[in-house]
C-alpha cells in the first residue's frame, strides 16, 4: 500500500477524472443519463413501490406518487423530469381520462344525467365560490382568486385504478362523478380561458363566437363520429388484432389534439374518445383486455411518477407564507369538494361510502391543475407563493384521493352497482368448434364474452375426421395451430380455457361426444345463413348436432365482427314468452348486450286472435325502461321491417319446433329473415327437449 502512494500522488488528477466518468459518480453527481438506467430505475418503482404500500394498507396509487418524489430533481435527484418524462406522463394521463371514459356507460349516464349534471355544477360553483373568496382574504387580485378557485373547481380522476379494482366503476355515485368530470372540468378550463384573455385585454366578442360553437361541434363529432369511423374499421379490419389496437389509440390521440386546436385541454378529448369508442369494444374482449393492461401498467404508472417529480416539499419550508397560503388552499379546496358530494348524496339519497367515494375520486389535484397554474404563472398571474401552495396542494389530494376512495368504496354495496342478470349455469363450459382461423374470430369472442360473463371456461374444440383411415401430418400441425391460436386469445382475456384436440368418425359426432365427455353447457356453432335443397335447414353437420346434443346451442351467423353490433332484437311470439327456452334464451341476449355496450330490444309478435298481455320486465330480470314492441302480423314479416345492419337478431327455436320447422324438417323462419337481411347478424337458440 505504502509503495502506491507515489503513484497515486503523480497520477492524481487523472485518477479522479476516471472516477468520475463511472456511472457511480455520475449517479451521486447529478441525473442520470443513460436511456437504459433511467428505464430500469423507472420499472423498479414502478413493481416496488405499490407492493409496498399496499404492505401497508395504503393505495399503491399513493406510492407510486411518492416514489417519483424520491427519484425526482427534489428528491435524491436520480432523475430529471425531461422531454422523455414529460411525454409518457402526458400519454398515460389521457391513458388515464381515455380509460375512464371506456368505463363510462352511455346508457348509465343517460339515465343518470340529472345527478352528474347536478354533481358536476355542484363541484364546480361551490370551490369557486369558496376559492376566490379564500384567495381575495389572502390578498389576490380578483383574476388570479378566481383562476386559483377555477383550479380548486377542476379535479383528476386519480383514484380510477382503485374504482376498477374494487368492481364499483357502475355505481350510481361513481357514473355521477365521472359525468361530472366533463362538466366541471370543461367550465374550469372555460374560466382559465377567459382570465388569460380578460387579463391580456383580448376577452372579445368574436372568443365567445368561436369557442362555443367549436365546443359544441366538436362534442357531438366525436361522440356520433367516432362510432361510425369504428365500425367501418373493425368491418374492413376487425381480423388484425395489431391493427385494432393501433386504431383505438390512434383514435384517442388524434380526438386529444382536436381538443387543444379549439383551445380545451386534451383530457377532455381523451374522456370524450373513450366514451364513444366504447359503444365499440366488449368490456370482456381480448382487446379491452390489452388496453387496460397497457394503460394500467405502464403508461398511468408513469403519469403518477412524473406527478411526483414537480413535487417540492422543502419549498413549503424555505418560505414560511407559503405554508399558510398552502394551509388556507387545502381547507378550501377539501371543504368545498366534500360539501359538493355531500349536498348531491343528500339530494339523491347516497349512502354515506357512495358520497365519500364521490368526494375521494373528486377531490385528487393534479393535469388541469398544473396546466392552469403553470400559464397562470408565465403570464404573471399569480406569483411563486401562490405556485408553491398549489403544489402543496396537489401532493395532499393525490395522497388523500385514492385513500379516501379505496377505504370507503370497500362499503359500496354490490345491489347498488347496476348489474345485469347472468345466464347461470348455461354458460358455465361453453364449448365452440374452431376450424378456420379466418372465420371463427367471432364465435370465439362471442364464447368468451358469454364465459367470462360467467367466470365459467371456455372450451375450444377441434375435430379431425378419419372417416378414410389416414389423419396426414400436416393436419395434425393445422389442428394444434388452430388450438394455440384460440387459447391464446382467451389467454389474452383472461378466461378460462380448455383446448380439446379430437380424432372421430365424423365432425358432428365427435363435438356431440365431447360436449358430453367434458361436461360442456353450451354448444356454439357457425352457419352460413342457408342450405341447399339437399341439406337439413342448418345443413348436415350442424343439424346432426342439434338432433344429438344433451346441451343448448347456439347457431350463429355474423357477417361482419360482432363489435359492430349496435342493436339487439329478441324476436318470439307471446305465446314464447311462458317457456323455459325463452328465459334462458332472454338471459343470453342480455348478457350479450351487456358487454357489447348494445340496446336490447324485446319484439313480441302478436299471431291469430289473441289478445296484448301485460310483459312484466321486471320478473325476467330486465330494466323497466327495456323496450318492449308488439307487433301483429306475420312473424318473418314484421321482424325484418325493423331490422338495419350493425343489428343482431335472436330467435329460439325450442318445444316449439314443430311450428318453426316446415313439413319438410326446415327451420324457415330464421333462413327467411337472413335472405331479406343478409348484413343482419343472427343467432338462433336451440334446446333439447326436457325429460
């Protein structure tokens, strides 16, 4: 050791510029710039942080926030919040809104818009009010009180992850807060436009004449529009799961640009996009399924990080006035929220854990904040006091937020959610042959919506016949690549799934032997539409399957993906109505309306002299407000009138097959409405006679 001092002595300089230069010294030295570092150091908190907090019966949301606290420039400084940072923050927080609008239901905000408009003027008048009176007490000029108040007024649905989790996305609470969103952020985002143009002298007549038409406009666009693009899409390209799921957020970035050309923030375009695109996407589907998984674990990961890195804790230290200007912000901010969801749960008759839910998803600070304040700052508006104290604000809510949400939505009841009824055990192994990659995408995706509905399993079946004594190679590579194929997608949805591989005499036999040797409730089987003269009505093979079944089946035809459905018809006779078949049959329908976000519609055909019966909804399990048709006349007639593409139309075909059947053994009825509609999908339900 005494021999190396010379040389350290000589070559010292040296020595510390190589030390220096080591990844070592640069991490202690400043922020790291290796793109490969940077991701790891990422990816770790991102796995570490929630475990660790959730350990700690805290919201993983709330550790991830902090853990970007810790890493970023006012933590230990590992990590700069550059252009990189930026830019995937800003995708996961429309990641975020696009995501909330996916679980946003048309139909639940339709029937709950008077509690979201009400929540959402609510949440935005009350902080207004009691933000710029808090802010003129403080000393504020009257713009920067009410631009301060207009980001009290404006929230972040921080807690969503924790809402999905928890399984209460469809509460009436929840369905309020969600429209509300839109409500109070577009106005808070209304007034910043206003004080930024109020304070340059620019607030003039031809603003008004431009922003509201151009709001307007483009919210009826994108919520009419959108659908319509999707549709035409999915039926060119509905086969390219890559091109499906680059189309949809493709969608939601040009939707989230639009939105800052006619000068509102693009998280609200991010909300509208996913509210129209997901009249589109089943919620069970393979690709709903990849969306949530990408959004969910990497891209609002990464929001919620770069959040925490504009946090400064040590500023509220360093000047003494911010902390009271922080204090006063807070008080305001959380009263008035809390009062909001107070006074609307009182008004609606909320429970007290759907109103502190409502509170905890709408009291979290933190996009339309940090938009509003940052231009309110570069134009002089409020000083750095007033910026320290929204920060402040900011890290307390995006703590309270999902902490709030997640202790108090476990007291959501499930009768409270709306819920549809399940088709039981018909569902429970729902059993479809697979022979055509090409072609059965959408008797897969139907099995797995009706599988997954019921956390049943899916069982994927695939036939080799060796009537002729020889099964080639080749076909036996066909078979197990069409087997991988389907397992792969219901791996992708996160069902159940049981691939059957078979040598028999003959297909109809063998699926008719495997539904009984594995247990199958429910048969799924493709048909072309119509049959030769040759033919039984389904043709040979499905007609010996539905003459040899113990289980139901469905025999279905779809024209074009089954994501375009837009409107489901169950069409049977009064008569109908009084047997098992069709409650069964009712119970499938819905459950398939259900996840394909589609308008269930019941018509019931009035034959011969008998008069309208009363048909109670409510005894079959459906909503009172379910439309019911009666219609007189011929059955095949009066059914194809109402029918338009993009429809989906159900029909049994039970105990009362002696009437549906002609004399020569054909099911008419069903062939006669897919030759006058053949872009209509259709689906006939068969049962096999009870013993």
């Amino acid at each position: 050791m005494a021999n190396l001092w010379p040389f350290i002595e000589t070559n010292g300089g040296e020595i510390t510029r190589v030390l220096m230069e080591t990844p070592l010294a640069q991490v202690l030295s400043g922020p790291i710039k290796d793109p490969v570092a940077i991701f790891l150091i990422i990816m770790a908190m991102m796995l570490v942080a929630p475990l660790v907090f959730e350990r700690l019966k805290l919201p993983g949301i709330v550790g991830l926030i902090l853990a970007g606290v810790v890493i970023g420039p006012h933590g230990l400084g590992l990590l700069a919040r550059d252009e990189t940072i930026v830019l995937l923050g800003t995708v996961g927080l429309l990641f975020l809104m696009f995501m909330a609008g996916l679980e946003t239901s048309l139909d639940d905000l339709k029937l709950n818009a008077d509690k979201a408009i009400v929540f959402g003027l609510a949440t935005f008048a009350i902080p207004m009010v009691l933000g710029t009176g808090a802010m003129l007490l403080l000393g504020d000029s009257l713009l920067a009180s009410i631009l301060v108040a207009s980001c009290f007024a404006s929230h972040t649905l921080l807690a969503l992850p924790v809402l999905t989790r928890l399984g209460i996305m469809r509460a009436q609470s929840v369905t309020a807060t969600l429209g509300g969103t839109l409500i109070t952020n577009v106005l808070a985002l209304l007034v910043l436009a206003v004080v930024v143009k109020a304070h340059g002298g620019n607030l003039t007549l031809q603003f008004w004449l431009f922003l509201i038409p151009a709001l307007a406009i483009y919210t009826l666009a994108t919520l009419w529009g959108v659908p319509k693009l999707g549709r035409w899409f999915f039926r060119k390209f509905g086969h390219d799961e890559g091109a499906e799921f680059t189309f949809v957020v493709a969608t939601l970035l040009v939707v989230s640009y639009v939105a800052q050309l006619i000068e509102i923030e693009a998280i609200i375009g991010a909300f509208l996009a996913g509210i129209a695109i997901t009249q589109l996407i089943p919620a069970l589907s393979p690709l709903m399924n990849r969306i949530q998984f990408i959004g969910n674990t990497l891209f609002v990961p990464f929001f919620l990080l770069s959040v925490g890195m504009l946090i400064d804790p040590m500023i509220l230290i360093s000047e003494p006035r911010s902390l009271v200007v922080a204090g006063v912000m807070i008080g305001a901010e959380f009263l008035s929220k809390y009062l909001a969801a107070w006074g609307s749960g009182k008004l609606f008759g909320w429970t007290f854990p759907n109103t502190m839910v409502a509170f905890g998803l709408s009291v979290a600070q933190a996009a339309s904040t940090l938009a509003a304040i940052t231009v309110a700052y570069e134009i002089e508006l409020v000083d750095e006091v007033t910026v320290n104290g929204i920060i402040a604000m900011i890290l307390v809510s995006c703590i309270a937020s999902p902490w709030i949400t997640a202790k108090w939505g476990k007291g959501v009841k499930p009768e409270e959610k709306t819920t549809t009824r399940e088709s039981g055990g018909l569902t429970d192994r729902v059993l479809v042959p697979v022979a055509n990659p090409s072609t059965e995408d959408n008797l897969l995706t139907l099995a797995i919506l009706l599988a997954k509905n019921s956390k049943g399993t899916l069982l994927p079946l695939h036939v080799l016949s060796d009537k002729n004594g020889k099964i080639s190679p080749e076909q036996r590579i066909q078979q197990s690549q069409l087997l991988a194929a389907a397992e792969t997608i219901a791996h992708a949805a996160t069902v159940a799934v049981e691939p059957i591989g078979r040598i028999d005499g003959a297909i109809a036999g063998g699926i008719v032997r495997s539904a009984s040797e594995r247990n199958a409730s429910l048969i799924i089987c493709g048909w072309k539409g119509y049959s030769t003269y040759r033919e039984n009505f389904f043709g040979d093979v499905i007609d010996r399957i539905v003459r040899g079944s113990p289980v139901p089946v469905l025999i279905t035809r779809f024209p074009q993906p089954i994501e375009n459905t837009a409107r489901i018809f169950l069409a049977a006779t009064e008569a109908e109505t009084a047997s098992w078949e069709f409650q069964q049959t009712l119970d499938i329908a819905n459950a398939i309306a259900t996840e394909l976000k589609a308008n269930l519609q019941l018509l019931l055909i009035v034959t011969g002299g008998s008069k309208d019966t009363e048909f109670d909804l409510e005894s079959f399990g459906l909503s009172a407000t379910t439309p019911v048709q009666r219609l007189r006349g011929n059955f095949v007639k009066k059914v194809s009138r109402m029918l338009k593409t993009d429809d989906l139309v159900i029909l049994t075909s039970g105990s009362h097959q002696h009437q549906a059947f002609g004399s020569s053994g054909r099911l008419v009825e069903p062939e006669a409405i897919v030759r006058t509609h053949p872009d209509v999908a259709t689906i006939v339900a068969h049962f096999p006679p009870r013993i």
